[in-house]
C-alpha cells in the first residue's frame, strides 16, 4: 500500500480542519502518516490535538530551530521526512507558509510541485480551479513524490476519529536554513469570533457597506459567525486584507455564508461557491450572486441586518 506524507497544519496549538482534510485526501491514495513539527517540548501536546482524520502514524520532530529560523528549517526537516518514507504524495494546506514549504522541498528534492489544488484523486491527479474558478485543470506530478499544496476548506473532511501511531524523529537542520534568524513575531490580533477559514458561518461585506462593518458584524456576532469582505472593501481599507473572501484572498466553504452588499464577481464566487448555503442581501435584484444563492433578499442591508439580528437574538433567547 502506498504511503501518503501530510504535514499537519495547526492554528497555535492546536491541529485545524486543513489537518482532516489533508487526511481524507491522502486516504483515498494510501496510508496516512502526518508530520508534526513542533518546538522542543511541545511535540506531545501538539500532536495530541491530533484526534480526527484518518491518520495511522504521527511522527513528531521538536527544535527550537522551527521558531528561530522559520520556514527554511521546516522545510529541512519535511525534505528529510519525504525522502526517508519516500510516499505517492506529500500533502500540504495551502497557504502562504504551506506553500512555500512546499516549494522549498521540492527543489531540495527534484520533485514536482502543484499548488492550490482543490482536489487530489486516488491516482494523485490534482484539480486546480484557474482564472477565477472559471477554468478546471486536472494535473499530475510526473516526478518524484507528488508535492501537493491543498487549498483549505475544497475538501469534504471526514471527522473519523484518530488513533495514531505516535513516533518521535530528530532531522538535521542545516547551517544553510540557519543563516535568517527570525528575531520577533506579533500574533495576529484576535477578537472574539471565529477563524474565518475555520467558521461554520460566515458574514460578508462588500463595497455596499460603504465602509460601515458595523451592520454586518453585529449579525455576525449573533450568529457565532466569522466576518469577511470583498476586495473592494478591503482595497478600500475597510476591513483588514486578512479577511478578503476569493481569488486572492481566502478560501471558505462554511455551512452559511452571507454575502451582504457584495456584487458576485468571479474572483469573489472562487473564494466562496463551494458553501453549503449562500445567503445574499443586495439591493439590485440582478446582482450575478444571486445566482449562486439559495435564499436572497432584495433590499438595503442596512434596513435589512438590524431586524435580522434582532431576530436572531430574540430566537437564542
Ligand atoms: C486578479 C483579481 C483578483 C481579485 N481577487 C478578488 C478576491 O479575492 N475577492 C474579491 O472579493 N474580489 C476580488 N477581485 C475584485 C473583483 O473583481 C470585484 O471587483 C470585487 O469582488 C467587487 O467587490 P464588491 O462586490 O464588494 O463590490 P461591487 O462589485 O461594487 O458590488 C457592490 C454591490 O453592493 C450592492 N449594494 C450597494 N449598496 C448596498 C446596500 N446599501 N445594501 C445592499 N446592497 C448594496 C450593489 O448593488 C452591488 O451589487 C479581484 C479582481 C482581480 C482583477
């Protein structure tokens, strides 16, 4: 049976949905071992929060080295991993660090590498929607262990419960990935709502805000929900970059998203189409993302929101 590497993603310390996901693509290809890399002493408790997925093994590695030099010393010990196990397909969540991590080990060990996809078959044929979603693409790494960056929240996960093989590694970290030394880091800022990518609601707004977040985020918070935005909104500084919905933003597959105020621009539906349910107040009943939605209002969200979250508050209590 082939062997599927997947490096397990986690949002402090704690393994996120991405890890699940990254696990149920690799089960359709082979058995699943996931590599924490963690800082020394921490090994454990991280990959203790590794609880759904199915994963056979876990093999931790601690270094302080992960903290200090960054990505380049994770991308030493994941290159080492790789070529020990030597599996079908190295799985990565797709994000920034993901991504480069990934093309780090590729070159390190002549591999071939495809990012953003949205799906991996058994065969580890990869798609990737281009051109903002308009466009399939099915590709295969004809080198080398397939190096696979998956977008978060494309893959159906399956919350099967985890009982891994826990197994401890050292891997050397050479002087090369030693020369930057990250000197100080600022956690992101968080309030109290939920991670975008993570939430199983989320509220956006875009340019029909006219700045003013504060319909949609009071929504939100009756719901539970994470905010995001349109790049219109946070081109236009409304709302941090951190929370843009698309193309060039993040990519979210909650249960609810509720688009208020947002046209339905390609770029925008790529980041959000594949929801299970799409809400979409606009005032112009042609707006394109109505077509995607499954329950629309017709109207200003600033008539619309306040009511609604009157009702929900009122239906909670
Ligand atoms: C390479 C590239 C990448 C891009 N990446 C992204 C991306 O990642 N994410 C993204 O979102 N966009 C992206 N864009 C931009 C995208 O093309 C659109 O310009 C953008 O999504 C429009 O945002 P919007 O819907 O908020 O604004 P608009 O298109 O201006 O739409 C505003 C909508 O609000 C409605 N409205 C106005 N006032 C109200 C009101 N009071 N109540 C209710 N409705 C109201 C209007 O009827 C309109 O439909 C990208 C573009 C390019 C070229």
């Amino acid at each position: 049976m082939s062997t599927v590497l997947i490096l397990a993603d986690f949002v402090g310390e704690k393994a996120t949905k991405s890890t699940v996901e990254l696990a149920t693509a690799g089960a359709g290809i082979g058995e699943v071992t996931a590599l924490v890399l963690a800082p020394a002493g921490k090994g454990a408790a991280l990959a203790a929060t590794i609880t759904q997925g199915a994963i056979a093994k876990v093999i931790v590695i601690e270094s302080d080295d992960f903290i200090q030099h960054g990505v380049a010393a994770s991308a030493d010990a994941l290159a080492h991993v790789t070529d020990q196990l030597k599996p079908a397909a190295l799985l990565i969540a797709s994000h920034a660090f993901g991504k480069e991590v990934a093309g780090r080990v590729a070159m390190k060990l002549v591999c071939g590498i495809i990012t953003d996809a949205v799906d991996v078959a058994p065969d580890c044929t990869a798609t990737q929607l281009v051109f903002g979603g308009s466009t399939t693409v099915h590709s295969k790494v004809p080198q080398g262990t397939a190096i696979i960056t998956v977008r978060p929240n494309t893959i159906t996960a399956d919350f099967v419960a985890a009982n891994p093989v826990i197994e401890n590694a050292t891997a050397q970290i050479s002087d090369v990935a030693k020369k930057a030394t990250v000197t100080s880091t600022q956690p992101p800022v968080k309030g109290g709502r939920p991670e975008l990518t993570e939430a199983n609601i989320v509220v956006s707004g875009g340019r029909g805000t006219n700045g003013d977040f504060g319909a949609v985020e009071a929504f939100a918070d009756s719901l539970g929900a994470a905010v995001g935005a349109s790049r219109a909104a946070t081109d236009a500084g409304w709302y941090p970059h951190s929370h843009q919905v698309g193309q060039t933003g993040k990519t979210v597959s909650p249960q609810l998203y509720v688009a208020c105020g947002i046209s339905g621009a390609i770029q925008h539906r790529a980041g959000m189409q594949t929801s299970k349910n799409i809400v979409v107040i606009n005032k112009d009943p042609e707006a394109p993302l109505f077509e995607l939605a499954d329950f629309g209002v017709v109207g200003d969200l600033f008539a619309v929101l306040p009511p609604a979250t009157e009702g929900v508050k009122a239906h909670k209590a």
